[in-house]
C-alpha cells in the first residue's frame, strides 16, 4: 500500500556527535535530514552511547586475577614477663612483610568475561532500542508538521474567497440587490474560519516543537515532501527477530545465562598462594613462609545450589518474556495493520466521494445563491462544508502516512 508522494526514506546511519552551525539549523528540514539531525542531536542516542562504552570498558577487567594483597605486621611481640614490650628480649620476635595472591577457579573467572560480554550486549541493544525510538518519533513528528501545516493552508484559501466574496456583498448592497443583514454572513463565518484556524496553527506550534525536541532546532520546519511508505506484512514478520526490541530481550537471555554459569562456579574452589618474609634478631637469623589456602564448599545444598536454582529461574523467566516480546509484537503489527487499512479507506472515501460531493454542493449553492434563489447564509455554510472536508481528507491523509511511517519504523529495518 502506497502513501503520499516523496523523496527517499532515510534513517538513522551512525551515532556521531556533529557541531552544527546555527545558521543551518534555521533551515527547514527534509525527511530524511530529520532523521540524520536526530542521530546527532538526541541526547539521549549519546547516553545511550557512553553506556555501550562503559560496558566495553568493564568488560576488559572481567576474569582478571584480583589485585594480590600487601601485608606487613609485627609477630610475637612480647607484653608481659621479663622480655614484655622489648623488641630484642625474645628471639621469635618478627617484623613481617608479605603478599597473598587470590587465584579464582577458571570457569569463574571464564563466566565473568562471559557476563561482560552480555553487559555489553544489553547495552547495544539498549542503544538501538533507543535509536529506533528516535527514528520513529522524529519521524512522526516530521509528517505531523507536514501535514498541520497543510491543513493550515487549505483553511487560508477559504478565508481568502471569503474577502472576496464580502467585496461582492458590498456590491450588492450598494445597489440594493442584498438585505443589510447579508453583510454580516461572511464577517460571522470568517470569525468561525479564525476559530479553526486557531486550532490548526496550535498543532503546527505542537509539531514543531515535538521535531525541534529530536532535531535541537529552536525553529524546526519541514521541507520537500513526505516519503513514500509501502507496507510488507511478510517481509515485517520475516524479519521480527532482527528487532531492537527483540534483540534487547535476547540480551537478556545472554546476561540470565552468564549469571546462572557464574552461580555454577561458585561450587568450585577459589585458592590463594601467600608468602611473607619476617626479620629476626640477627643472633637468631630471618625467616620466609610460604603457604596455598584453598575454599572448602562443602555445604553446597543450603549455600550454592539455592543460588545457582535462582539464576537458572532467571534465566527461563527471560527466555519466556522473549517468546512473549515476540508475539505481542506480531500481535501488535496485525493491529497497526488493520488501522492502516481502515485509515487509507477512510482517505479512499474521502478523495473519491466526501470532497467531490462537498465540492459540488458548494458550486450549486453558489450558483443558486447568485441566481437569487438561496440565501447566502445557506451558500456559505456549504463552502465551509467544502473547506472542512478537504481538511479532513488531509488529516485522513496523514493518519495513513502515520500509520505507514509507524509500521516501518517499528517492525522493518529502516536504513539509509
């Protein structure tokens, strides 16, 4: 199904931070210029971004050895009988100095790298969650304005016949052609065009402000045409799995997964390697010890296997809200589809028979109330009518290129 004419779709390539000269940000925006300001200017793209790079940052410490240990300390320093308090009275008076290195099991050290990977995928697809979010709102955001700005104009040619039409009024009242109370039907029903007016150019203000919120343009605007939109449901549901969304959810699976293995290796003992060296009294001579300490899960029913059971709950508790993501969001496509269609029968109804008959009534009434059979005020309600139909046609309009721009943009890959 095809929508409004256009320049080509783009969408958001890379995240690059660009400095943007104030001078090119009055200018108005294509659709496609829209969706590349957004990937430069949205801050939240660039937190989303310094995440990614803290996880990979992380990531090059995971399943390191620990830092080894200092330790220096005074051993059997006396403090009671004769040699109490002397440093040179007992011969097993010591100053000490040594070093312990903790030694994690491999497969621990292994599920950290393991959960930092996963950390890291979190995060990517955290980012192109945020992305695609981006994309889409900006993108609508774009066509709101488009289409506001349209209907904006549309009422400004009604008011444009209207003064018109209020010289032809004036004309016939010099002649005597026209009763006095004539003069005040048009005045009555341009206040009744400024009323809607006022309502249309409030959603202009509404939409800019919505793309000046993605783009960093204080004065967005809209430049060329909307983009043409075909909307595929076997290409969209062939390719579900490559969503941000999804691929979110599976990062999940991964980061679950990676904390179960690491509940797994705490049933495998750590050990540590020490060793010191301790300065006697030179009559006596120095000392150095060496010594390898090793943990003992021996109580692995009430300590380990409860922990490593939770994870592995986690972790299929993920897995179910990935095939429970996957169908919400099939779902959810079949119902924005079935709007797509009813709002583009709705356009179909509207340009082939809603605006044809509103227009030819007007022309009737027009023709009648210049043959002086109908009153003017009759003639002009039905040019309103016309106005207001071809406003419609143009919201109907833009909820089809809406919906268009929303299936894509949620459930296709959207690329330059």
């Amino acid at each position: 199904m095809i929508i409004a004419p256009a320049t080509a779709v783009a969408a958001l390539a890379t995240l690059s931070v660009a400095v943007v000269p104030s001078a090119a940000l009055a200018e108005p925006l294509t659709f496609g210029a829209a969706l590349q300001r957004a990937s430069n200017e949205a801050p939240s793209l660039r937190a989303s971004a310094s995440g990614v790079d803290a996880a990979r940052s992380a990531e090059i410490a995971s399943g390191r050895l620990p830092d080894p240990t200092l330790s220096v300390g005074l051993d059997n320093f006396p403090i009671s009988g004769p040699p109490g308090f002397s440093f040179t009275r007992e011969s097993m008076t010591m100053a000490r100095i040594g070093v312990e290195q903790a030694f994690p099991n491999p497969a621990k050290r292994r599920a950290e790298r393991t959960r930092a990977r996963a950390d890291i995928g979190t995060a990517e697809a955290g980012l192109a969650v945020e992305a695609q979010n981006i994309r889409l709102e900006t993108a609508l955001a774009w066509v709101d304005l488009y289409y506001a700005k349209q209907r904006l104009a549309q009422l400004q040619v009604l008011d444009q016949s209207l003064g018109d039409l209020q010289a032809t009024v004036s004309a016939r009242l010099a002649s005597g052609s026209a009763r006095p109370s004539a003069a005040l039907e048009p005045v009555q029903l341009r206040a009744a065009v400024n009323d809607r007016r006022s309502e249309l150019a409030a959603d202009v203000t509404k939409a800019q402000a919505r793309l000046a919120r993605f783009t960093g343009d204080p004065e967005a605007d809209v430049a060329g045409d909307p983009p043409v939109l075909e909307v595929d449901r076997a290409q969209l549901v062939a390719g579900l799995a490559s969503l941000p969304s999804l691929q979110a959810l599976d990062a999940g699976v991964g980061a679950a997964d990676a904390e179960t293995e690491l509940a797994r290796a705490d049933k495998r003992p750590d050990w540590r390697v020490s060793t010191s060296y301790a300065r006697r009294d030179p009559a006596y001579g120095d000392m150095v010890s060496v010594g390898v300490s090793f943990d003992l899960p021996l109580f692995a029913k009430s300590r380990q296997d409860p922990k490593i059971a939770a994870r592995a709950s986690e972790a299929e508790r993920a897995r179910l809200l990935r095939i429970a993501g996957e169908r919400e969001l099939v779902a959810a496509l079949d119902g924005d589809l079935a709007d797509h269609v009813m709002h583009h029968q709705r356009l179909m109804n509207a340009r082939n028979t809603l605006v044809p008959l509103a227009k030819r009534r007007a022309e009737l009434d027009m023709a009648s109330y210049a043959a002086g059979k109908l009153d003017l005020g009759s003639a002009l309600l039905s040019t309103l009518a016309l106005a207001e139909a071809e406003v419609d046609a143009l919201s109907r309009e833009a909820d089809v290129a809406r919906d268009a721009i929303r299936i894509n943009f949620t459930y296709g890959e959207m690329r330059p």
